[in-house]
C-alpha cells in the first residue's frame, strides 16, 4: 500500500486529510438541492465538456486519453488522487467507480442523482454529528449513519437526502456513468 495503512479507522483518517488539503470550491449546478446555497461539491472525474466558462474566463480541460471525455478540473489539476481513491476503495471494496463526488458540509435535499448509472456507494468522514444518509424505499424511510462506513444504494431510483449535522462533514459518493 502506498497512501493507506491497511487499518480502516486509520484510514478514513488518511483520506480525510487527503481531502481537506484538496481545493474544494462553490458550485452553482447543486445550489437548487440547497436551499439555494452554493455548495462545496465537486466532481473527480470526467466530464463531455471541453471547456468550463465562468466569471475569470474560459478554461481548456484535459482530454482524457482513453475516451472521448475530458478531466474535471480536479481530475485535471490533481491526477494524483485518481490513485488515492483506487487505493482506498481496492483496499475495503469490490466497487468499480469512474467518477468521485466531494461534497463537504452540503445538507442537500430529497433528490434523485441525475447521470449515475447502477449502484453508488457512499462513505463520509469528519467530525460531525448528525448527518445521517435517508434514503426513502418501500413506503418509508431509512436513516443511515454512513460515517466511516460504506453504504450501497441506487441513488438514481432511490429519493435520499442528508439529515441536519454539526462540524465539518465531508461524503464522497463513488459512482459510474456512461462511458
């Protein structure tokens, strides 16, 4: 192992800080799932965009060499985590992952994910309290405490939201779209 020790409690640590030195920044396409708050949630990934246009101008992404997609702006800036979370996610799952989201203490509303394809899996970290996953099926409601824990669910079928918490949270939500 490179990044982790083979400990998970250790681990989640490990990549806890990995995360928080990233840098996150505030996005305008998730603001509607909070209460119109931008959020910090960024994608680690690919995207089919070949250009991302804001306020300081127009930026170039990086072409992905094995598809006809482009690197998010992390992925481009910090290939390096692409390893990280390969690493992590071989040491304590069987899940195969294209994309990364990172969202740090968004309290996102009831939703459905857009692009994910099958299953995702989900995992937070930090020192928060609270911030249970919900997830609504048969009728009713599952909450899930999913920190230092991974959880599997299909979020493109299953409603699912973030209870109220305290502290910093981050989640990363391992997931995969079309190729």
């Amino acid at each position: 192992m490179i990044y982790f020790t083979g400990d998970f409690e250790t681990d989640c640590y490990i990549l806890y800080q990995y995360i928080d030195e990233l840098p996150l920044f505030t996005t305008n396409n998730r603001k509607k799932y909070n209460n119109d708050v931008r959020p910090i949630s960024n994608v680690y990934g690919t995207t089919c965009f070949s250009k991302v246009q804001n306020r300081f101008g127009t930026t170039e992404k990086i072409k992905n060499p094995d598809s006809d997609n482009y690197f998010t702006k992390l992925r481009g800036d910090y290939p390096e985590y692409q390893e990280i979370f390969e690493e992590f996610m071989q040491e304590y799952t069987e899940f195969d992952f294209n994309q990364v989201v990172i969202n740090k203490d968004f309290k996102i509303t009831k939703h459905l994910d857009a692009s994910n394809v099958g299953e995702s899996m989900i995992i937070a970290l930090g020192d928060y309290i609270g911030g249970k996953l919900v997830i609504e099926r048969n009728g009713g409601t599952e909450a899930v405490n999913i920190r230092h824990k991974f959880y599997k669910f299909n979020g493109s079928e299953e409603y699912h939201w973030v209870e109220d918490f305290e502290n910093t949270r981050y989640s990363l939500v391992f997931y995969n779209i079309k190729k």
